[in-house]
C-alpha cells in the first residue's frame, strides 16, 4: 500500500485529468497495455475494480493496494513520457 497523502492524491487527480473517470488521453486499451507491458500489471484485473470501474477508479484502487515503489515507478513513467500519455490520439 502506497502512503501518498489525501493532497497528494487529489493534486495527482487533478495533473491526470481523472474528474471524469478518465486517465490523461489512455483509452482502455491502452490503458491496459501501458500497465501490462511497462510494469508487468493487469490493471483490469479484480482487485483493482473500484466503483464504476472506470480508469481513474483503477488507478485509484492501484495507489491503494501497491507499494510505493511500483506506484512511484507508474507515476515516474507517465511524467517522463508526459507528451506522449497526455497528447490527443
């Protein structure tokens, strides 16, 4: 379990664009590729499924359940690859 704080997660929320149940410019595809390949993660997987199920819900339940290490390396990723994740299709 990560121990971002409740400020923490709401700045992370706001930079991800995820008010609307959505992570950046990921669609579920995408979404599920970037976990799985980049850190071994089934981001679709049960435990993961928080609420409506939607990517921001996932990646909420993600901070929730990872250590720090795995969430900080997730987190380390979108911002370096920022461009990339954050850029219309």
């Amino acid at each position: 379990m990560s121990d971002l704080t409740a400020i923490e997660k709401r700045k992370l929320e706001r930079a991800l664009g995820m008010g609307g149940g959505y992570v950046l410019n990921f669609f579920n595809r995408t979404f599920a590729e970037f976990f799985l390949d980049s850190f071994g993660v089934d981001i679709y997987d049960a435990k993961y499924n928080r609420g409506s199920g939607s990517k921001a819900n996932r990646m909420r339940a993600f901070w929730d359940r990872e250590s720090n290490y795995l969430v900080g390396k997730v987190l380390g990723m979108v911002f370096e690859e920022w461009k990339e994740f954050s850029s219309p299709g």
